[in-house]
C-alpha cells in the first residue's frame, strides 16, 4: 500500500470516529435505535480501517529487518576476571568465514586465533592468556556482515588477604 493512501486512510478513519463520538455522546436528539446502531457500524468501519492501517504500517516497517540467520551470536565469557586456558563460544547459523581475534585496550589486533570456514552450530574457540600482561584486553568476532567485539579482564596474579 502506497504511503499517501495510507495516510489517507488514517486520517479518514479517525476523523469518522471523532465525528460520530461527537455526534452520538454530545447531541441529545439521538434516540431511536436504528441512529444508534448506524452509529455503532460507522465506528467499526473506523476501527476495521485503523486496523488495516496499523497492519500496513508494521509490514512496511518489517521489510528491511534482520534475519537471525545471516549473523553469529558470540556469547559473554563466565568468569569476570580471566587467567589461564580460556574458552570463547559462538554460533551461527549457516557456514560462513569467521575471523575471530584478540584486541588490546587501544582496540590494536594482538593475535587472530582462527580465520577459517566455521560449519553452522555451535564452536568453541580455546585460547592461553598467560602471553597476556594483566588489564582490559577485546576478543573480536568478524564476519562478512558484522563485527561483534566483548569485553575481558585478564588477571594472573590474585591477591590474597
């Protein structure tokens, strides 16, 4: 549906039912049945044509939205604080090429850990932090259409009290 008519037919439906609201609750002279009752229809007809409307705005609206599928899902990491042999997890939906790294604190590439062709499923990627000094380190997911990139805090040496 054009978005003129649509417009049209908005304005047309809430203009119907201002006027017969106005009409049947301000105007004393209503009193028979059947004014009632071609009241009532005419604010159906109204409702029926914002329905429509509302419909047609959502579908409009929806045309250009994502699909699930053409993207990964990199999920956090469990513990606040990393040290050791790591796990990162991710899936996607249908294969694709993933290059998949860890950025330092000035968003600088450190090491590319994996840049192959990933089946769809789940895939766990393994890495050693102990190369890594202590502090705020990214791991980075990259495809051909996105790049997602989180948050991890790498601590060797736990203080004790």
């Amino acid at each position: 549906m054009k978005k003129k008519t649509l417009l049209s037919l908005t304005g047309l439906s809430l203009f119907i039912t201002v006027l017969v609201l106005y009409r049947v609750n301000f105007v004393k002279g209503i009193r028979s049945w059947e004014s009632k009752l071609l009241a009532t229809l005419i604010v159906m007809a109204a409702v029926v044509m914002l329905y429509i409307a509302y419909k047609s705005i959502i579908r409009r609206f929806s045309k250009g939205s994502l699909k699930k599928e053409d993207y990964a899902l990199l999920f956090d990491l469990e513990n606040k604080e990393q040290s050791g042999e790591m796990e990162f997890y991710f899936t996607i939906e249908k294969p694709k090429n993933v290059v998949f790294s860890i950025l330092n604190a000035k968003m600088e590439t450190i090491e590319v850990l994996q840049d192959k062709e990933f089946a769809l499923g789940g895939h766990i990627i393994r890495f050693d932090t102990n190369a890594l000094g202590n502090g705020v380190y990214f791991y980075c997911l990259q495809t051909d259409n996105q790049k997602t990139m989180k948050k991890m805090h790498v601590q060797h040496d736990k203080m004790t009290v």
